[in-house]
C-alpha cells in the first residue's frame, strides 16, 4: 500500500500513524522488542499473529512469517525469534 492509497482510505492522519507504525517495526531487531515498545497499542496477541492499534477506530493485524521462527509447545511463536511479519488486514470504520 502507498502513502496516497491509505490516505485515500483512512484519513491523512491515519495513514500517518500507520507508516509511522511501520517505521517502528523495521527499527527492531526483532518483533518481541517491537511488541514492548507498543505497550497497549498492541491490543491482540494470537497463536501467529497480533493486532496493533494505530487509532481510536483501527487496528493492523500481522501474522509472522519468517521461517526461522521458534514455537513453544502450545504452539505459541516466541516473538523474539521473528523478525519478519506481514501487514494482512486493516480492520476499523470506513
């Protein structure tokens, strides 16, 4: 997605918290510490995936996707071991 596409979807102020999210993300090394950093703007955490908030009414969910990710017996990705996700829904009011 480009800038003017999200801007175009979600508002320009939106769009900015969300390339700024994004931003944040490719600053960590992993995406454990990216996890801690967000604090509550990480609202959801899943088996694969989470969601972070970037406004009061959207939420970005990401599903890990690096294969060298390590899974503890429940299952549970150890999201210090991930360092690639991908950006697979946006979901909020439009």
């Amino acid at each position: 997605m480009v800038l003017q596409d999200a801007e175009v979807a979600y508002g320009r102020p939106n769009a900015d918290r969300l390339t700024t999210m994004i931003a944040d993300a490719e600053a960590f090394e992993n995406v454990g510490l990216w996890h801690e950093f967000l604090g509550e703007d990480l609202v959801s955490k899943e088996t694969m995936s989470f969601q972070v908030s970037f406004s009061s009414v959207y939420r970005a969910t990401f599903v890990a996707i690096d294969r060298y990710q390590e899974v503890d017996v429940a299952g549970q990705v150890d999201w210090f071991t991930v360092e690639y996700v991908k950006l697979t829904e946006i979901s909020g009011q439009q």
